[in-house]
C-alpha cells in the first residue's frame, strides 16, 4: 500500500487547535505514514511533536511563512511552505520573529476598529486564546463567535467581518527573499494553495515562473480551497516548471472543518522533498 503523507498541518503553536503532540497522535490515528507540522512563522512546535511521535511516524519538520509580492499595487499576500530548515538559520530566525511582532500588532489594530464600532472582543482574551502561539485571525473569529456575533469561522472570515470590512494587511517577508532564505537554511520551499481564489487576488503564472527561477522547489496542487479546475491548472503549471506536487490537509483542528489525510502528497514528490532538503533530517519515531 502506498504511504500516505500530509504535508501541511497546523498546531497550537500557531492557528490550530492540538498541540503538536496532540497534532502527531491524530495523524497517527488518521492513518498518516509521513506528517508535516507546518505552523504559521514559526518553529515552535517541533520540539513538543517530535517528543511525542508516535512509532511508525515519520515527521517532517515545517513552517508556512507568511510572504507578499511586492511588485504589485496594493501587493500580495501568499503563504510559503517551508520544509526541514535550519531552525537556528538567524537572517530566517530574524525574519519569523519580525512577522510574529507584525501579526501581534495587526491583531491588536484589528481589535482596535472592532471596538470602536462598538464590538465587544477584548484583545487580552484573545491572546489568551492563542496561548502564546503565533496569533491570526482564526484567533479574533473565535472573539466574534464567543460574542454572539457570529456562529461559524467561515461566517467571521465573511466580508463584514475579518475578511474584508476589518480586514488589515501585516508586514510579511518579501517572498524572493523568503525563497532565498528557506534555501540559505537547507530548507525547500513549496507554494502553499497558490490559485486559491476564495481567499480573494491570485498571483500571476508569471511570478510563480520567477519564483521557479529563484528556488522554488514545488507547488501545492490539491488543497481544498482548489477546485478541481484549479488543481489541473497548477499540476500542468508545475510539468511546465519543473516543480514538484505536493496534496495536503491544511488541518487547523476544529478552526476548519477538513479532517488530517484528507490530501495527500505521492511518495515521490516526498521523496524529492527530502533529498532536497540539507537543514534538519526528517525523522522517523524509533
Ligand atoms: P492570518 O494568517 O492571520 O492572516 O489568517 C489567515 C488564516 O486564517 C489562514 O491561514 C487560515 O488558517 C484561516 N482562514 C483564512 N480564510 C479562512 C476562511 N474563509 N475560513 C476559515 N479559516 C480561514
Ligand atoms: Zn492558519
Ligand atoms: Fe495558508
Ligand atoms: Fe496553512
């Protein structure tokens, strides 16, 4: 039987809702071989994931970077999968804690117009919610929700909510200098859900072709925020590039509803993934 890999979860290190040996042991139960932990601009969760690893679970250590094209006006949010870097690689190191200070004072911004439309969300709770991991607006959804204010995650993301009318860029790392960065600390660098129209503009074919030149290793093909269309689209794009197609969850626990191995990643571009790869080992439990 074919190995089943998941190449993109997130913890309570960042916007999930296990802790990363809660994260492991799921993946575990979910039937995952290979499991990538991959928390918003940070590596805090590896240490805590890699203790509890259950056996005959491989587990690669990751980030999702938060970057933007700049060559564009207004420029462009999109996230970055970084895989087994250089956790101590200090211009990376730099560059997580400068966006985990930008996203603190984002959210607090964003809390700031809440309340003065008269919302009650309080800004001490929400850091409380976050629980020392790196904060984002899944954390201020849940404020909305605990307020009545709305019901589901996907209703506070709406356009009156989060995703629009109270909706604040961050300073995210300019994403040829994250490239460069990732691949400086041995790391590969996989553009995580890059025609994810739901989450509002696209980059063009053309800067991911840029992006390819520059070290991109791979491209993030079935996510479900991808209709099938879509994952056609960037599977022909990769063939084109010479980039590798990775298949993941996007699991956050119960901030989303899309459940561990849910996509998938072939061994092969796994495989590539790692022979790539020169920051960390992959590790599997003994
Ligand atoms: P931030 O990183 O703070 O900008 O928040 C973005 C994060 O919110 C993403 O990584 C997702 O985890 C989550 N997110 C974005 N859009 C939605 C949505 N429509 N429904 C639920 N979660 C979302
Ligand atoms: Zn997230
Ligand atoms: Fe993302
Ligand atoms: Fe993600």
């Amino acid at each position: 039987m074919l190995p089943r890999i998941d190449l993109h979860t997130h913890s309570t290190a960042s916007d999930g809702t296990l802790s990363p040996p809660q994260l492991v042991r799921a993946a575990a139960e979910a039937g995952l071989d290979v499991v990538a932990i991959t928390d918003h601009d940070t590596t805090a969760g590896w240490e805590p994931a890699l203790q509890a690893l259950p056996g005959g679970l491989r587990l690669v250590r990751g980030a999702e970077l938060s970057c933007r094209w700049n060559s564009v006006e207004p420029s462009l949010p999109l996230h970055l999968l970084a895989y087994l870097f250089d956790p101590d690689a200090p211009e990376l190191v730099a560059e997580l804690a400068r966006v985990r200070a930008a996203r603190l004072q984002r959210g607090e911004r964003i809390v700031a117009l809440l309340r003065a439309d008269g919302i009650d969300v309080s800004w001490p709770e929400i850091l409380a919610g976050a629980g020392g991991g790196t904060v984002g607006r899944p954390h201020i959804a849940q404020a909305l929700i605990r307020a009545g204010l709305v019901v589901t995650t996907t209703e506070a993301f709406g356009p009156d909510w989060l995703g629009e009318r109270y909706r604040l860029p961050k300073e995210d790392i300019d994403v040829f200098q994250a490239v460069r960065l990732i691949r400086a600390a041995g790391g590969v660098p996989v553009f995580a859900h890059p025609r994810a129209t739901r989450r509002g503009r696209i980059v063009p074919d053309e800067l991911i072709a840029e992006l390819a030149a520059a070290g991109l290793a791979g491209l993030e093909a079935d996510h479900e925020d991808h209709s099938p269309a879509e994952r056609a689209h960037v599977r022909g794009l990769a063939a084109d590039l010479g980039l590798l197609v990775t298949g993941s969850s996007d699991f956050h626990g119960t901030h989303k509803t899309v459940q561990l191995g849910a996509f998938t990643t072939a061994p092969e571009a796994y495989e590539r993934i790692v022979a790539e790869s020169s920051g960390v080992v992959e590790v599997a439990s003994g």
